[in-house]
C-alpha cells in the first residue's frame, strides 16, 4: 500500500472512531470532535 492511500485509510479510520465517539456524546460541540481528525 502506498503512502497516500494509507494516510488516507488512518484518516478515515481516525474520523470514523471520532464519529462514532462524538454520537455517543451529543454534548460535545462537532466541531471539537473533527478537531481530532488533525
């Protein structure tokens, strides 16, 4: 797998845990929870 296609699965991944995290605390403002993406 080349480097960019790999980043590019971290990322997804890193979203998607974050996705998954902020649904499971509404509270949280989504722009805190994109704030982990980078």
């Amino acid at each position: 797998m080349d480097a960019l296609a790999n980043r590019s699965a971290i990322e997804d991944s890193a979203y998607n845990e974050c996705s998954r995290i902020a649904a499971l605390h509404t509270k949280a403002p989504a722009h805190r929870a994109r704030a982990f993406v980078w």
